[in-house]
C-alpha cells in the first residue's frame, strides 16, 4: 500500500506543482513591485541552487536542461532591445528559436545515459548546448532573415496561427519529445521522466500563452523545482530500494524495524544451495534466481513486507503479528517458490573455462527449482529488541537448515 502511494505521488507531484505555478501566477498581479522583482530572479536562484544539487548526486539530464532553461530565460528577458549589440534583435525572433530549443533539448538530453559531467561524454553534452547557442546568435542577424522564415514557415497546409503562436515546426519537436518521453515512462517508470514531461507541457503552454515575463518566470522557477524533486525522489529511492531485486533495502529495513509496535515476528529466508548454484550456473543466473525469489516474496500475505538483507538472504517483518499468525503464511509462500520452476537461459559472458561454458550451455532451456529455508522468531521478554529479534530469528534458519533445508523453523 505504502509503496503503491508513492508511485502515485511520483506520478502527480510534478503536473500538482505545475498547477501551482498556474495559480500562483494569476496572484501576481495583486503583488507589489518589490515580491514581483523577487520572482523575476527566483529562477535563476533555483536553477543555481539544482546545478549544485545535480552536480552532487552525478545528475547530468537534470543539470544540462537546467542550464539551458537559464539561458532560454535570460535571452528572452536580457537579449532583446540591448544596444551594446552590433545588430538589433527582435524578441520574436528569440521566442521562435527557444520554442524549438526547448522541446528539442529536453527530447535530447533524456535520451542521453548518465555520464560524468566533467567526463568526456559531458564536455561533448556542453558542446552541444555551446554550439546551439552560437547556431542561435548566427540565426538572428539581420542577413540570416530568410533562413529564420523558415522556422515559422507551415508544414502542415492548416494554419494554427488564429490558435496558437507557437509554430508548426515547434509543435512537431514538442510531439516528438512528448512521445519519446512517454515512452521512456512506460518502459522504465522513472521519476525522472514523468518531470521532464511535466516540465515540457509547461513550458508549452507559456510558449503558447506568451503573455509577460511573469509568467514565464513563474513557470520557469517551478519547472526548476519539479527538476529538483525529480532527483530527490529518485536518490532517495536509490538509497533504499535493492537495485537488482527491487525490493527495499536493508536501509529501509533498518529504518523500519524501529518503527515495530509492541508485537511483531521477524522472519529471515536463504536461497538453499545458492553458491553451489552460482557455480554451477554462473552469478548472472543466479541474480536471475534472486529476482524470481524477490518476485514472489514481495506478495507475502498476512501482513508481512519483504526485504533484501543482502546476498541471498531475505528478511520479511510482520508487525502486530505472533510466530502462529504469521507461520501459515511463511509455509505458503515456501511452497510458492518450491513449486515455481526457473528456466536457464543462454547467458554471454566468459565463465571460468571453455567446458565449464559449454556444460552450462547444455543446460539451456532445462528447468530446475528453488528451494529456501526460512527462520522467524517473535517479540518476547527474552528479545525485545528488534534486533535480538532478528538474531533469533538467524539462529531459527540455521536450524532450519540443519533440519535438511526447504522448510520453515521457528
């Protein structure tokens, strides 16, 4: 349940936060001048305060588009009009290049796989945005007109122009990121990705409204909040959630075990045979069979939330639960996996020697099982800490495992 409300809220926060800044910016104008002139500056100070964020947690998506929506607002607010220019720059001509800039970096940097930012792969990305803004002073001189034509030219034969002033052009790449981004939501279910969404469909309602640089500032602040939540939630995911299996980590269950009531068991699990196994099969198979374990334990029944502890062991808490309340449900879920054959596949990678290799690929397609042993222990006035609970309950499954493995002891 807990788990399912935090996919939810990773799903909504950063479209909640958007309709914030909506409702933030029709307040404007009942402000003074002094809280207006703040806002016209809180951008630039949250996009300085997430480029130091994303620079410590090795975030390069987030800190390049930050970067680029700093410089897509300041050209826009500090371009036009300025007379140390050797050529007069029209704010239209700035909006139809950002509208294409926008949506065309977001697409752009999501695709891109996290690198180090001062590694090559980030010089090469500062390159990129270096040169789209030298590409973009070339388009806005005076000589280059014909060229700038194009970028508001129709591609379709409808014309939008009584709709919307962003063009036909924009609107494609803003498509094109839209889907790609959706995608990418669908195949990883990263928060990251639904930020970048929100963020782009934002930012293409002010390109659309165009109304004041209010506006603009006001959205632009948020889209840099939304990109900073973006990397909280997902370093705080990252820090307890087992990466492999998915399930929460032993952090979590640090944290959760000081939360336990006045009665509560805890239950440790161990993949039988794992390091024979893993000889035999090869330690890519192997976290194949630990995630084939955390795929059934995570829907233990009778209260019971799983965890990984590490290795091939599991730890599962029962809060308000007594060793008679949450046996049955241990026996069923070893059952579960005593019952569920794992199929090996062809793994590539080179084992320890050639016949070693080919004995395992001889193996292909062959279906064998797991078993585990589980140990559970309870709350009692011999162990009332948590964690002398949790050493019964190791003790429980050595037992177990001199009883001849696969089975439940207590």
């Amino acid at each position: 349940m807990k788990t399912t409300v935090q996919n939810v809220l990773k799903l909504v926060l950063p479209f909640v936060l958007m309709a914030g800044a909506y409702y933030f910016y029709k307040e404007t104008s009942t402000l003074a001048q002094a809280q207006l002139d703040i806002i016209e500056l809180s951008p630039y100070v949250i996009f300085a305060v997430g480029a130091v964020i994303s620079w410590k947690f090795n975030r390069s998506r987030e800190l390049f588009i930050l970067v680029v929506l700093a410089l897509v607002l300041a050209s826009m607010e500090y371009l036009p009009g300025m007379t140390k220019l050797s050529f007069p720059i029209a704010a239209n001509d700035i909006y139809r290049i950002i509208s294409l800039l926008i949506p065309l970096n977001i697409g752009l940097f999501s695709l891109f796989r996290e690198r180090g930012i001062l590694s090559l792969w980030g010089v090469l990305r500062i390159g990129i945005i270096l040169s789209q803004g030298l590409i973009s002073v070339w388009l806005l001189r005076p000589e280059q007109g014909g060229l700038l034509s194009l970028i508001k030219k129709d591609v379709l034969p409808v014309s939008l122009t009584s709709i919307t002033a962003v063009t036909q052009l924009s609107i494609a790449i803003f498509l094109i990121a839209l889907i790609l981004l959706i995608i990418r939501q669908v195949k990883y279910k990263s928060s990251q990705d639904i930020s970048f969404i929100a963020v782009l469909c934002a930012l293409f309602y002010v390109l659309h409204e165009n109304r004041d640089p209010m506006m603009y500032a006001v959205f632009f602040a948020v889209s840099g909040i939304v990109l900073i939540t973006s990397i909280i939630q997902d370093s705080y995911s990252m820090a307890f959630t087992d990466e492999l299996t998915g399930l929460p980590s032993r952090r979590a269950l640090k944290q959760d075990m000081m939360k336990l009531g006045m009665n509560y068991v805890i239950a440790m699990l161990d993949i039988d045979h794992f390091k024979k196994f893993n000889d035999t099969y090869g330690h890519d198979t192997g976290d194949e069979a630990l995630k084939l374990v955390a795929s059934v334990i995570k829907d233990v029944t009778g209260g019971g939330k799983s965890y990984r502890y590490g290795g091939e062991e599991f730890t599962i808490l029962f809060p308000g639960k007594s060793v008679q309340d949450a046996l049955p449900h241990l026996e069923q879920l070893r059952e579960q996996i005593a019952k569920r054959p794992f199929t090996l596949r062809n793994r590539k990678g080179k084992g320890k020697s050639k016949s070693r290799r080919k004995a395992r690929n001889n193996r292909v397609g062959k279906q064998i099982y797991i078993t585990v042993s589980i140990g559970l222990a309870q709350k009692s006035e011999k162990h009332k800490k948590p964690d002398a609970v949790m050493k019964s309950a190791d003790m429980a499954l050595y037992r177990a495992k001199k009883k001849g493995r696969n089975c439940v002891s207590k």
